[in-house]
C-alpha cells in the first residue's frame, strides 16, 4: 500500500500530531512524562528515511509533533546493560554491566533509578509492559503485573508457541488473535485506561513494547500489506566482511547460519515479519497518544520515545545484536515536551539515549543524578539546530567500544584492531578505513573519545 495513502486512510489525532502541538504552550513545572520503549527497533520508521515499505504513520507523525533525533544511538547493543545505561545515566564501561547474563543487580550501588526519582518528587509512575528482564516491581507506584520474558516452548508468545532453536527455524509467522489478545495490546489498553482517569500528582507512564523482538508474531492483519515476493532485503555486498578484523567476523558473523536462512528464504520471511511488527506497534502507539490527546494531559504530558538498541537482518551476515555497527546502534528517539519543542524539530547531530534521563530531570524539575554521565538535550530541544558537544560512545563488551559523531564511526576492539567508516560517502558502513595512511589523524581524534574507566566484568 501507498505510504502517502495509507496515512490519508489512517486519520486520528496521532496522524495530525504535528499540527496540534507546538511551543505556543506554557511550560509546566512538574510536566507529565509518556515514555515508549521499544524493544530491538531499529531505523526502518519512515522519518529516519528507513525501511522503503516500512508503515510507521503514528511514529512518524510523533516524530514531526516534536524534535527528531536523526542520528541518535544507544550506549550498549544487549538488552540489561543498554536499560541498566538509560535509567541510571551512568555508561557500561562505568558500571561494568557489559552482559544480560551478569548479575546486573549487584554491580550497582544504590543508583537512582529513573522511576525512584520521579516517585520522591511527587510523581506516581506506571508501567506496562517490559523495561527490565528482572521486573523490580517495587520502583514503580504501580504496574499491570509482571513481564514475563523467558519463553520456555509451552508459554505462548502473543498466540504462537515459542519455538527453539533460534538460527534453525525463525517462529515469525501471524498469529490470528485480536489486537488485544496480545501482550502488546494489553499494555497499551492498560496505558489508555490510567490517562483517562484523574491524577491529582504529576505521572510518569512508562510503555515497554516487545513485538519487535523475535520472534515477531503479530495478528495477520499486520502482515497483509507486505506479501512476501514484494520484500525488499537490506543491502549486504558479498565482499563487505573482506576488510573487517578477525575479532568481530568470529564474533558476529554467523556464517553457517546466515547461509541456511538464506537458502531456506527465511531472511525474507524475517524482513516481512520485521515490518509486520513495525506496522503492529505503530498502530498500538496511534492508539495511546489518541487517548494521551483526548485526555486532560494533552498539554502537560511530555512524551518520549526510543529503542534499546537496535539489529541486523543478515548484514555483515549477522542476526540479532551485540555487534557495534549501523544496524544495532541507531535508534529512533523522538521528544514532544509542552512549551520547550516547536513541531517539525530535527536534530542532526550525534546524540546518546544516555541524555535521556537528564532530559527528563531538567524538564521535569527532579532531584539531580548522582554521577550522571549523560547531558540534558533541553537546548537542542529549545534549538535542533543547536550542535552537540560530544560523539556518542557505544559499549558492547569490555574494552569493545565505537565513537560515532556527525561524520565518521570508529570501533576499537579489546585486541586494538579497528573499523573505520565515513558516513558521508558509506552510510551501510561497507568500506574499513582503519587501515588507510590518509585516515590515521581522524581515528586518532576520535579515539580520543574512548573512556578513561573501564570496570572489569
């Protein structure tokens, strides 16, 4: 389907969102906070000028209500340390949670966890939905129950058995439930049933999504306008792991792999289902933010929204994350705060999600956060033009870092090899520079930028 037409068809508040917020409206003191987090989405939506067939109306719609972030990036490419990361400010190689695998809890000594610091300044927080594999239930005033993350093959997953097995068979197939027989819609219904009732404090309403985790099982509906012999696949160059270190090809390319899901066209299947699942949240977002402005909160509720991290669908022949390229550290992040963003903002420049807890400190009057290694973005709300004083640095293991700033990405891994990529002429990042005599002085620049701290796991 058309994406122009689609939208035409769609209507609702959330499609019009752009022309109905704007800077003309005062700034509360103790502003209302909506923030959706999604996980694993990459940059496919269509203000990111990602996926051509991508249907992402309601995400583009926030995106063009508020600031657009262009080239924003999480600070770790796993699920724990990237959360870990976002709700404290604090960076992997400060806290040492480099895994999901790690006893995350214990590394930590006594942060101030994003929801704790709402609640002591007079806010009731809410969550649905997943933001941590370990609920810690008792930060938040109130939740729809426990996120149930692990999938033994009996648990059903949005309708569909969880199938093991990961690189022998992809479970993406349709489910036929209705919307709100999934987790998916449960959280969002519970969302849009706390912002139609009164709220005599402040909230800060937190919306975890997973559809676009594997293994993307999502109603058919969802999958109808994306039939399979259409699919556009991202770009892969069959020489493009000719030039990268021994290190991340033995880490990340998982060869045996990719080639039998190429062979049996699962990689295909993946990208549909991929889109299906983009398609399913967008439209459970439209929902929430319809209800979010026919509420009395329309004009003091800040919203935000963002990605753990992002992945690959066999670029570089690598699945999932971890890895510290484009595909699984570029992520959407859009921020619509009353009286500070005009609509139709657009920030360029290299930004970290680890600004985000700042951000919401500053605008929201909180108490300050102890060590917090992230910066407000207020003045590049106030003015997207407004360049940023630092790359963002992204962490995927012990001493495996990459610098990315308006130009350029750079990767050091622990045995001191290295990638290096110019955006302006290989944005797919298929070209290693790192070895080029005329590239030494700008690597040496942005390995300036490495951290000092880097705790041991």
């Amino acid at each position: 389907m058309n994406r122009r037409k689609f939208v035409q068809l769609t209507g609702g508040g959330a499609a019009a969102l752009a022309l109905s917020h704007s800077s003309v409206l005062s700034q509360p003191t103790h502003p209302n906070v909506l923030f959706i987090l999604m996980d694993d989405m990459n940059d496919w939506p269509g203000f990111l000028g990602g996926h051509p067939q991508a249907i992402t109306p309601n995400i583009d719609a926030l995106a063009n209500s508020g600031v657009q972030f262009t080239n924003a990036h999480v600070n770790s490419t796993m699920c724990i340390p990237s959360r870990c990361s976002m709700f404290t400010s604090l960076r992997p190689s400060s806290t040492g949670i480099y895994a999901n695998h790690q006893d995350w809890e214990d590394y930590l000594d006594d942060p101030l966890w994003m929801p704790v610091n709402f609640s002591q300044n007079g806010y009731n927080t809410f969550r649905a939905g997943k933001f941590f594999h370990h609920p810690l239930n008792d930060l938040w005033t109130e939740t729809d129950g426990p996120h149930q993350s692990s999938r033994p093959p009996d648990y059903p997953v949005d309708g569909m058995p969880w199938s093991e097995g990961f690189y022998d068979f992809f479970d993406f197939s349709p489910v036929d439930v209705p919307d709100g027989a999934t987790r998916q819609g449960r959280w969002s219904n519970w969302i849009i049933e706390k912002l139609q009732q009164a709220h005599s404090q402040p909230f800060f309403m937190a919306l975890g999504l997973t559809a676009t985790h594997y293994p993307f099982n999502v109603p058919r509906k969802y999958f109808e306008p994306f039939p399979l012999e259409s699919i556009v696949l991202p770009e892969m160059p069959e020489d493009e792991l000719d030039d990268i270190p021994d290190l991340p090809r033995t880490l990340y390319s998982d060869l045996p792999h990719h080639d039998n899901l190429v062979k049996q066209q699962q990689r295909r299947k993946a990208v549909q289902a991929y889109l299906a699942t983009l398609y399913f949240v967008d439209t459970l977002l439209g929902r929430v933010l319809d209800a979010l402005d026919s509420s009395p909160y329309a004009n003091d509720t800040i919203v935000a929204m963002t990605s753990d991290h992002a992945l690959h669908f066999g670029e570089k022949r690598h699945w999932r994350k971890f890895a510290l390229w484009r595909e699984d550290t570029r992520v959407p992040l859009i921020l619509r705060a009353p009286g500070v963003t005009q609509a139709g903002g657009i920030h360029t420049h290299a930004t970290e999600v680890l600004d985000l807890y700042p951000t919401f400190a500053d605008l929201c009057n909180l108490s300050p956060i102890p060590g917090a290694e992230g910066v407000s973005l207020r003045n590049r709300l106030e003015d997207p033009s407004t360049p940023g004083t630092r790359p963002a640095l992204i962490t995927a293991s012990y001493l495996r870092h990459a610098i990315v700033d308006d130009r350029w990405r750079y990767i050091r891994y622990e045995d001191d090899t290295e990638e290096l990529y110019d955006h302006d002429v290989d944005p797919r990042e298929h070209t290693n520079l790192a070895n080029d005599p005329g590239h030494q002085a700008i690597k040496a620049s942005l390995a300036g930028w490495l951290p000092d701290l880097n705790v041991e796991p």
